[in-house]
C-alpha cells in the first residue's frame, strides 16, 4: 500500500509541486489548505506522514504541530515542518512543538523526498524496537508505548526514539554528535543543537513521574542516561 503524505499548505501552487513530486516519488499525497481541511483529512484516513506550512490562515503550523502531539490519533505521525523562517531561533520553536524535522524554502523535490524517507526510515525502525525497562520506566516495544510508572508517558517519535536509545545503553555518556549519529542517522543533517530541544522535551514529559533526573547532564561531556535518579 502507498504510504500516504498531507500537505498542509494555503498556497495551492506549492501543494501542487509537492504532491507531483510525491506521485513520482510512489507515495499518495492528499492536500488541505488550513487546519480545518487537515483535520478532515484525518479523520478520513490518519496519514503515514504530514508535511505541514509554519504559515498558516487560522491557525499557525506551530499550533497545529502541538495539537496533534497531543491527540492520541496523531501523536506519533512523522511531521516536516515547511517554512521561510530559517533562523535558528524558528527552528528551534519548530522542533520544540513536536516536529520531527525542519525544511526551509525554497527547497528541491529531491531535498524533501530524501527528508520524508529518512523520518519515515526512523519511524519504521521505531516499529521494530524491542521491549526495554530500566527504573520505572518500561517500553512496550510491540505496542509502541511508553509507561513511568506504570502510568501511560506520552512522547512525540523523536522523543520516544531518544528515550529508548538511552535505555538500551543506560549509564554511559554521549556526546550530542553520538546521539546524533545514533538516533538520528550518520546520513541526516541536524544540528547539535537539536539534541538539547528534545533532551528538554524529554525531560519535560519525565518531570511529572520525577524520572526527569534519569537523564543527566555531564559537563564538558554529553549526556548519561541512568536508573538512579540524579
């Protein structure tokens, strides 16, 4: 079955050139011009992967980025955020609202279409990570679920991805570029940078089991992920 893509985009032009790359490319996409058009899409049909504007009539992509994080239906749908805002303050802002990764226009086909198999590589990988526990944390690997507790954590893919990492190479330090390589791919260009927003992340969702010192700060080092507590 084709692997179905919404573009999420109010200039129809450009939803237009994606969606021809994406045909060639043998991938279905399906468009929405604005968040209401995007939710009925889906609805119908939750999508494989969701490419979405920052720039948006209604509601911006980052609102729309943290809303799905936080809907059980699309918390763990892959989303490329499409935007003119190459800063590195908007790209944090966009990873920091549960986006997976970040493409600034204007871009080629070929660019994207190498964006959209990675993050779809990483979220196929995910699918075949086993169970792990360390602490009271526990992965459901063959679920895809995450417990503190014993009580349900809700993470975005990257962060579940960070997390499992971490689990399954406990009380070792990494650096941000290892972490990188690791969990992102040698292959995929992210900046070091992108490693300390979903450390943030992570520890945000871990904070209210107080497990968030479980992911620990070495300075001048990296990062130690641990069962005791620091």
């Amino acid at each position: 079955m084709q692997k179905r893509i919404l573009i999420v985009d109010d200039e129809p032009a450009i939803r237009e050139m994606v969606a021809y790359a994406l045909r060639k490319a043998d991938f279905e996409p399906v468009h929405a011009g604005d968040a209401r058009e995007a939710q009925v899409a889906i609805t119908e049909r939750v999508p494989d992967l969701i490419l979405l504007d920052w720039m948006l009539p209604g509601s911006s992509g980052l609102e729309l980025a943290r809303r799905w994080r936080k809907d059980e239906l699309t918390r763990d749908v892959p989303i490329i955020m499409l935007t003119a805002r190459g800063e590195e303050n908007d790209r944090v802002s966009g990873l920091e609202s549960g986006v997976d990764d970040y493409v600034v226009k204007p871009f080629s086909a070929r660019e994207l279409l190498a964006r959209i198999r990675a993050v779809m590589r990483r979220a196929r990988d995910d699918e075949d990570d086993g169970s792990v526990a360390v602490g009271a944390l526990r992965i459901d690997g063959a679920a895809h679920r995450v417990y503190a507790n014993e009580q349900p954590l809700h993470l975005g893919p990257t962060e579940y991805r960070l997390l499992h990492f971490f689990m399954t190479h406990a009380d070792r330090v990494y650096t941000r570029t290892q972490l990188l390589d690791h969990v992102w791919g040698g292959n995929v260009y992210v900046e070091e940078r992108t490693v300390d927003v979903h450390i943030r992340r992570l520890r945000k969702a871990l904070e209210p089991h107080v497990l968030d010192g479980m992911v620990q700060t070495v300075r001048g080092a990296g990062y130690r992920f641990s069962a005791s507590v620091g």
